[in-house]
C-alpha cells in the first residue's frame, strides 16, 4: 500500500492523547521543521508512512540532540531503543514504572509523530525476578499475559505498532533456546500475539521483529512459516520487523532485501525496516563512508519500492548515541550523523533514494 498526506494524518491524530507539555528546554526543532526536504518529509512524498528513528532515554538532556529528533520533518515516527523492555516496565512482579517509556513517548505525542512500540516479548533485558527462579507451564503464562496486559493496557491506542515478539529464532531456522521456549515451548508465540491482540486497542499493528531476515535464508523462512501457521490458526499478526544491523560493506543488496520482503507481503503482511544501522570496522575513511551511504540507500529503496513496505527506523540517528561500541568491539559510526553533527554521505545517500 502507498499512503497520502492524509492518511498519514489520520494515523498521527487518531492514535493522539494528551500530554503533559514539554520541559521548559525542550527544542522542537522549529527552524528545522520550516525546511520540506528532511528524511520524513521525502519518504512521506515517496508514498512511505514514515521514516523514524530510536531514541534513548540518555539522549533526553541534550537539546541539540533533541531539536533532531522531535523535528517532524526529520522524523515522522519515535520508537522507544529501551525504555518499553520488560525490565523497566516491570522490575519487580506485578510492580509496574512506565517512567522511561514516557518519556520518550509523550513528546512524540504531544508533536504529532508516531509511535512504534517496543517490545512485549524478548529474551533478553528480563528483570532477575523473572529469570532467577522456575515457574510452571502455566505461572510463566500468567505472568506472560499479566505483563502484556498492563503494558498494552497503559499505552493502549498510542502505539500505530507493537514489535509482539522480538529475537525468537536462530539463524539456522530453530527456535531460540531461551526461558519462554524451555518453560511453554514453541506456542508461547501464539500465546503472546493473542495476548497483545486482547489488549493493545483498536487499529494497533502487531510485529514480529527480527535480525539477519533481511535475505532469503533458513531463519526468514522459518518465521515465514510460523505467519503461514498463524495464520491457519487466526493468530493475529499484521507486519514482519526488519532490524537491518548491517556492516559496511556486508550488507544485503536491494534485490536481497526486496525479495525477502516478498516473503511477507506474499503473505498478506505490511513490512517496515524498524532499527536500521550500517556500523563501520574502525578507523574510518572517506572509502568506508561512501560504501556505508550504498548500502544504507540499498535497503531504504528496497522499502520505497516494496509496495506494502510502510516505513524506516533508523536506531538512532547519532554516532555518539549508538548501541554498537559497545557491543561489537572495533567497530562504530554506524548512524546518520556524525559526533559533530554533521550530516554523513548515508544521509544525502538515503535522501536521493527517497527523492528519486
């Protein structure tokens, strides 16, 4: 599907509830916002939904940083990198803090951005009063809709989607052999999908979201088969996740990622590119930033040119700010901008594709 301004408008508004007003130093951006030309504003007129990025809750005292962010023209969709993971939302049982998630969503509100909301379910990032003890079959599915049931409750129709269920299979195509697996097995998916339909309100899409599906491979296949056994089973599911954490020069091409979304709009579901970042083997040079900019407008213009592929994410926009340092040893710069704020080749890269 392709989207006009006033469906884009419709899908802000409508998903729209009050907030408190921002902080007195909060930057929306304003000059910024005057100009028609940034990366939502060309994805918006290449009939894309949105083009969004992550942010952190240690970017929220940085109001240079904050004046990118929140500018719409910028950026048309927020998603929370952590602040909705279960280990914050619910750090003791049934004991429940919505504080980090706030705030980054309530200023994507009361500016008219979207939302994606993430996640409900992951293997990771769990509080230890969830992993350090053994539940049964069905304390660990009380627990499991207990949580979905408050998160979706609290940001109920604020949310345009929720990434469901994060991570849940391995590269090879099996399941990842993690807590919901051992304790419930394989249908705590479907369990976590009729759950977040149950709650999440009325029009929410539900994602399944993942890492290195970005080709035709053993793992996209296999979450292609869990949609198509959902689907035989009326399990709810609205749109395939992905992450495109790529490395620079590593990165699947357009006819790779195009074709591996195929697999999912086949199927009757819309796909969008939700955590995208291109990290770079330090140092960097001037050859590395060219071929980081192919490979971000490679996967950017797969999106553009898949017909039900509804937007981009970029994780986070700011080379100080990324996950990746800390992660993958040597390596860095992944994001859009550089430490000095400068706008990176992969930028203008992205802004051509969209432009074209």
């Amino acid at each position: 599907m392709r989207f006009t301004t006033l469906s884009v408008a419709l899908a802000t508004s409508s998903l729209s509830i009050a907030a408190p007003a921002p902080a007195a130093n909060y930057d929306h951006g304003n000059d910024h916002a005057r100009k028609p030309e940034g990366l939502n504003a060309l994805a918006r007129k290449a009939g894309l939904l949105y083009f969004g990025t992550a942010i952190d809750n240690p970017s929220l005292n940085n109001t240079k940083y904050l004046s990118i962010a929140y500018n719409t023209s910028e950026f048309g969709q927020v998603t929370p990198a952590n602040g909705q993971k279960w280990m914050y939302i619910e750090p003791s049982r049934n004991v429940f803090n919505y504080a980090m998630g706030d705030a980054i969503i309530k200023p994507a509100i009361q500016n008219h951005q979207m939302r994606r909301c993430h996640n409900l379910l992951w293997h990771s990032q769990l509080p230890d009063w969830l992993t350090s003890k053994n539940y049964t079959k069905s304390e660990l599915i009380g627990i499991l809709e207990n949580h979905i049931k408050h998160e979706a409750n609290y940001y109920k129709n604020e949310c345009y989607a929720w990434d469901v269920v994060n991570e849940a299979f391995n590269d090879d195509g099996t399941y990842r052999n993690d807590l919901w697996l051992w304790t419930i097995g394989p249908e705590y998916l479907e369990l976590a999908f009729k759950f977040a339909k149950k709650y999440v309100g009325r029009g929410t899409k539900l994602y399944y979201n993942d890492y290195n599906v970005e080709r035709v491979n053993n793992k996209s296949m296999a979450i292609a088969s869990m949609v198509k056994s959902f689907q035989a089973k009326d399990i709810p599911i609205d749109g395939l996740g992905f992450q495109a954490h790529f490395t620079t020069g590593k990165a699947p091409s357009y006819d790779e990622v195009k074709a591996s979304m195929k697999q999912f709009t086949d199927l009757g579901l819309e796909v969008a590119i939700t955590e995208l970042d291109v990290r770079t083997t330090l140092p960097d040079s001037d050859e590395k930033q060219a071929q980081q900019a192919k490979d971000y407008a490679a996967t950017v213009k797969a999106c553009k040119d898949t017909e039900d592929c509804v937007g981009v994410t970029v994780w986070d926009f700011w080379d100080p700010l990324s996950w990746v340092p800390d992660v993958f040893s040597g390596q860095g710069v992944p994001c859009l901008w550089s430490a000095n704020y400068t706008k990176k080749p992969a930028y203008y890269a992205v802004a051509e594709v969209l432009r074209d």
